[in-house]
C-alpha cells in the first residue's frame, strides 16, 4: 500500500529556518519530520510517496541512496497544485487504499486502527478528526455513526455543526482521488469532500495528542513531542534537567541543558544554560542563557543571533 505525504509548501510561518530548510527537512528530535513520518507508517504501507514542490532538489538529494525500509517515490510539482492538486499528481503510484498525510502534522492517531475503520465501513474515504474548544478556525463536520454528513468552513461561533476538526490525515480510494481534476489548484478539503460528505466519507475521532508544527510555537511543542523516551540519560559536558535529547556529536562543556531541549550535531557550547529551545546543527555559542527559542543552523550567537533567534511568536530576538 501507498501513502502520500504533502510536502510541497514553503513554510512561510517558520522563516527564517525555511529560507535555507524545506520545512519537510527540519528536524524533529533530531529527526527530519518527513523522515520521522515515513519510518513511523505500519508495515502495511511499503511505499512513501512524497509530493513535492519548494525544495526539491534538497529532498532529492536528501533521500538519494537513503534506506528506511520504504520504496520513496518523489513526484515534483511544477507550479503549487494545493492539496487535492498534488494528491492527483499522484495517482500514477497509487495502486488501491492509500493514506494521505499532512506533512506537518505530529500526531497519536493509531493508523492502524483507522485502517480497520475504513475497510469495516466499506469507505470511500476516511478522515481523521480532532477535538477543539474552538472550531471557528478550521474546517469542522457533522459526524454521525461515523459518518461525516456535511462540512462546515471555519463557523461563527455558537453555529458550528460540532467540535471536530480535520486532522490532516486520511485513508482515500481511488476513485476520491480520480475526482480531482488534473494539472489544476484544487483544495481537497474545499473543493472535493464536501461532495462526498454523507455518500461513504467517514471520520475517525482520536485522543492523545495533535500538533501542527508550522508555527515557532508549535514546532518548539512537536520537537518537545517527540523526545518521547529517547532522551539523552547524560552528558559528560552537561547537567541535564529534565527531558532532553543532545545530539552524539554535539561538543558541551559547563552547561545545564533542559527541560524540554533538543541539541542537533556539530553544535558547540561553552558554559550554557538553555531550556525550552531546539538548537540546529553547528551552532556555536559561549556563555549564553537560551530560553523558549529556535536557533538556526551553522551561526555564532555573537555575530549572527538577530537573524536566527526565533521567539515562539515568530518575532526575531535581539
């Protein structure tokens, strides 16, 4: 079985990091989020297929080679084609049941479990949902055994149909993806699932956890995630407080590090203190106090921080 992974946007809510990273290729926990989704898919699914646009000749030469126990099959968008655009561009690869997945999306659904929904069911399409406080940001649906009947676009508050959103991750046959019509921007959200919405679309409501990790906020969150029970136990250069995972290659001396950080490779620090922070490989810092914050690759603090200190509101730090 194929699964598909929306990779192909610009990331425009994590520049600067994105101006020089595809978002796909950020790491997580050290991770790439795109390589952490495809070695996390069940064994049922053999074949990642990637959709790309912005940063191709990086995942490219990034999966060049690259075993992970997934034929990967990259498919170029010439021109942005939304998300129902590039699922059709697809098609080509697909060979039944295929799993669609937002390439931003972090999450605790069980796909596994979803996958057993949608075959009981006899779906045309299943789609995971989430539960929030507040809708009115999102696209939310009217569920009923299971069923999704209608849709309902980001609703005025006190009128949503209920509080479930869509989570970005779908099981789809065929022949919702032969729907979309060709080599056009079509939102599959907007422009193909309202027309399936009581004729065999069913959701799929998960607890746990959700995150989409677009934002500085929410990438700081995901990162924070995924540290999971791989946290680094200790470092001979560092005090650890708390969950946090340091990089094997990443030089420390005198610092406390944690909670809740990640230290990527090549990084070197001297007499540091940082929590709540994802440092990117080849930083190099002395005698710095690093809170709540993203620091881009390759930079000094002294000659570079303004341009690659990145507060969770996504302002510059200086």
């Amino acid at each position: 079985m194929e699964a598909i992974i929306l990779v192909g946007g610009l990331g425009t809510r994590l520049r600067p990091l994105t101006l020089t990273i595809p978002k796909p290729l950020l790491p997580l926990a050290n991770v790439p989020m795109v390589e952490r989704m495809i070695t996390k898919l069940p064994d049922v699914f053999d074949t990642a297929i990637l959709a790309v646009n912005y940063g191709l000749t990086e995942m490219k030469e990034y999966f060049e080679g690259k075993e992970l126990g997934k034929k990967i099959i990259i498919v170029p968008e010439d021109e942005p084609l939304g998300t129902g655009g590039a699922m059709r561009n697809c098609f080509d690869y697909v060979t039944g049941t295929t799993a669609v997945f937002n390439g931003d999306v972090v999450s605790s659904i069980d796909l596994n479990q979803m996958l057993e929904q949608h075959i009981k069911t006899k779906a045309r399409g299943t789609l995971a949902l989430w539960e929030v406080e507040d809708p009115s940001r999102f696209g939310v649906v009217e569920l009923k055994n299971e069923e999704i009947l209608q849709f309902q676009e980001k609703p005025e508050k006190g009128t949503e149909l209920s509080n479930l959103i869509n989570a970005g991750t779908y099981l789809l046959e065929p022949e919702i993806l032969e729907m979309i019509p060709l080599n056009q921007k079509i939102s599959i959200e907007r422009d193909i699932y309202p027309k399936v919405a009581g004729n065999g679309l069913y959701g799929f409501p998960f607890e746990g956890y959700f995150i989409d990790s677009g934002t500085p906020e929410s990438y700081l969150e995901a990162n924070f995630k995924c540290i999971g029970k791989d946290g680094t136990a200790a470092h001979k250069g560092a005090s650890i407080r708390g969950s946090s995972l340091i990089h094997k290659n990443a030089e420390l001396k005198d610092c406390i590090i944690g909670p809740n950080t990640i230290i990527g490779p090549d990084v070197k620090m001297d007499k540091c203190v940082v929590r709540r922070s994802v440092v990117l490989p080849g930083v190099n810092s002395y005698g710095c106090i690093i809170e709540d914050s993203i620091l881009g690759p390759n930079v000094s603090l002294e000659k570079d921080l303004k341009q690659t200190l990145i507060s969770p509101e996504g302002e510059t730090t200086f």
